[in-house]
C-alpha cells in the first residue's frame, strides 16, 4: 500500500500501557497470562548469558565474571572502537640453515577497517598465527588492584553473614541502616577529604603572564580513546593498545505481575529465532493513518484507518469513546464508527501470491475477538481493551 505511514513514524497511533505509559505498539509486549499490555519500562530484565557480538560465542557467567566480561579472542580498535580483524603479511626472514638467504614467511597483525588503525601503529610487532597469541599488556597495579579485590570481597562476605544473623533480629535500628549504607566507610572517608582539600581555584593578577600550551591534535588521544582502556589512559596515539572485546548479554523479559516470560531468546546466540516473543506487534491489530485528511476548524472531516490483523484466526473490533479524561490531550470531536468491524485472519499466502490476495473477504458474524494462543495450546477467546491516541496532524490555517 502507498501512502500508508511507515514504521518509523510511531509518534503518531500510541497504546496505553498498563503502567500509564503512551507507547509505540513496537515498543510493546502483550502478556498473556493477565492480558495486559506491557513497556520495557514495565517488565523485568533478566541476563540469560553474556556471548561475544562478534565470534558468537557463549560464555557461561561465572567465566563471564572471571574474564572481566570480556573476549579472549576478539579486539577492539583503540582509536576508533571497531572492531579489528587478522591481516596476512609477509616478511623476510633469515633462513637458519642457509644464513646468507632470506625466505618469506607469513605473519599477522590486526587492522581496523573503520580508521585504519593498525597494531603496528602500535608498535607492537606482527605475530605468526592468526589466531594471535596478542599478549595484553601489563598493568603495574595489577597487584594492588587484584589485593584491594580480594579486601573488598572478604568484606562483602562478612557484611553478608552479618546481613544473614540481622534477619533473625526484629528490630533494626536507624543507625545500624545508616551504616550498612556506608558499605566500605568511603563515603566517610570522602567527606574527610572533601573537608581537608578546598577547591582550588585562582584569579588572574594583572599583567600576569598567561601560558597555554597548544595540544597537538594528531598526536593526543582523544577522551573516548583515553578511557577505553582506563587502566594505561594513554596520551599519544603512539601509546594506543588493542583491547578486548566487551561481551554482550542476551536478556529475557518477564512480566512485572505474573512473572511469566515476555520475551526469551533461543540459547545460541547464532540463532536469531525466540523460544517465547509476546510483542504486541504479533497478538494486537496495528493501525495506521492514511495521510491526506485536511483538518479545518469547526469542518468534518473524513480520517481512514487501516487495521492490519496479525493473528491467524479473525478478530473482531469494537470503538468506544473516550470516557473521562485519563490525561489525555483530546483536541477533536471524533464519531466513531458504531459498527462492529470484523479483521480478517492473517493469510500468509497472500505475502507471496499476488492473486490471491484479491479475493474478497466476507464478515464472519461467527468470527471470535483476538484468539491467545495459551500454554496448552487450546485457543482461548479474550476481549482486549485499549485506549489509543491518534495524532492525525495539525489544524489548517484559515484561507489556505
Ligand atoms: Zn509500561
Ligand atoms: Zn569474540
Ligand atoms: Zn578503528
Ligand atoms: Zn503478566
């Protein structure tokens, strides 16, 4: 259909969320089991397992957790954040048994294909198998860092168990929250130090000698560059170092009040399909508004929807009017149509053969409202309610 508004343009047919939220019906789920609709905002999100965007592969959370959630095998470009891949080289090397000759061998390094970054802009020399064998760099406070760790952990721990023997104690006392709140006494520490260093800040005296050392911007990394590896923060490009790919999480939605999952991915993440995907797009009719109508004021004016039925079986459409104002910007008086309307089922033949998709559809007076598919697969008939705001556009000016 031409003319029909396209997907992006969500502003303008929202849904009512059960949370009081108006949402795009794409941004939507539908829950099933208490048959309300839900947002992102109203659902909770569950970690299902981090896997690497970019070799896909999964990672169980406890290694996720130890691996610093990161890739053993993929790198991002530190100058741009693309991703870098293996390129193939080859360089002279003296042959051992013959010293006089030199044979080619084939050696590797790691580009970005986004900005041409190299490792060897790095200075770090090329290696020998694909794979890489990239050495990371060495972090001079790793020890410190891997003791104040294992500190803080051991003080988790303890906090923990006093936690466990607390609940068995009825009354707690607004001190003993106050200092639970402090978990490792920083923010006391904070405050001391706050107290014990002012701000400095200086006037300028007169004819005072103002020095401003011009960076030069080929050679300085820029912030994003600095912090992506917030352990080095080198300063020149010269210093930038290869690091490893961040993991991703593939999350599953569930609903706030029944708990029942929204949405839950298959388990491999080179698998693009759901085990459970309760969008709103696939179970609610979409509309969308034939643009044209001309509004002038106090003059009717004849607005065409379109319903797209997305469920197999067909659903039947009452209107109703407003009833109340739920906070609702109603600027038209709206005649709805009184006739009950009857969407015919989704046919997905009708995708592929254009013929068929001109037969006529008759109204079934037997037709059932929205069919859920339930658990145990037997089809239950449910009467939805939505409340929808349509934004048809602006007032025509008059004389026009
Ligand atoms: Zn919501
Ligand atoms: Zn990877
Ligand atoms: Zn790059
Ligand atoms: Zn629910």
């Amino acid at each position: 259909m031409t003319g029909i508004l396209s997907l992006c343009d969500n502003k303008i047919v929202q849904y009512l969320c059960a949370c009081g939220k108006w949402k795009s019906i794409y941004r939507l789920y539908l829950c099933r089991h208490c048959y309300k609709i839900r947002c992102g905002d109203c659902v909770l999100h569950e970690v299902d397992s981090p896997y690497c965007p970019n070799c896909l592969e999964n990672m169980p959370s406890a290694e996720a957790k130890l691996k610093k959630n990161r890739c053993v095998n993929c790198f991002d470009c530190p100058s741009c954040g693309h991703t870098l891949t293996p390129r193939a080289t080859s360089q002279m090397v003296s042959n051992p048994d013959d010293p006089g000759k030199s044979t080619p061998k084939k050696m590797f390094y790691l580009a970005c294909g986004f900005c041409r970054w190299t490792t060897r802009d790095g200075g770090i020399p090329d290696k020998p198998t694909v794979s890489g064998g990239w050495e990371d760099m060495e972090n001079p406070y790793a020890a410190r860092l891997s003791s104040l760790l294992e500190h803080y952990q051991q003080l988790a721990q303890r906090e923990k168990a006093e936690k466990e023997r607390k609940k068995y104690v009825r009354r707690r006392s607004h001190l003993m929250y106050a200092a639970s709140m402090d978990k490792y006494g920083m923010v006391s520490v904070a405050a001391k130090r706050k107290g014990l260093m002012p701000p400095t800040t200086g006037t300028l005296k007169e004819n005072e000698e103002v020095t401003v050392t011009i960076l030069k911007e080929p050679d300085t990394t820029k912030m994003h560059q600095r912090m992506s590896s917030v352990e080095f923060q080198p300063a020149e490009t010269g210093d930038l170092f290869p690091g490893h790919k961040h993991l991703l999480i593939r999350r599953s939605l569930r609903c706030k009040e029944c708990e029942h999952n929204l949405s839950k991915p298959e388990f491999n993440p080179l698998s693009t399909k759901f085990k459970i995907q309760l969008i709103a797009i696939l179970h609610i009719p979409e509309i969308r508004v034939v643009p044209g109508a001309e509004f002038r004021h106090k003059k009717d004016t004849k607005v065409t929807l379109t319903f797209t039925n997305p469920v197999n079986t067909n659903t039947k459409i009452q209107f109703l009017q407003v009833e109340g104002n739920a906070g609702e910007e109603v600027t038209a008086k709206i005649d709805v149509p009184k006739k009950e309307l009857v969407l015919a089922h989704r046919d997905d033949a009708t995708m592929y053969d254009e013929m068929s998709s001109q037969q006529e559809f008759k109204d079934d007076s037997r037709s059932t409202a929205t069919t859920l598919p339930s658990e145990n697969q037997e089809q239950q008939t449910v009467w939805l309610e939505h409340r929808i705001n349509v934004n048809l556009g602006t007032l025509l000016q008059q004389g026009k």
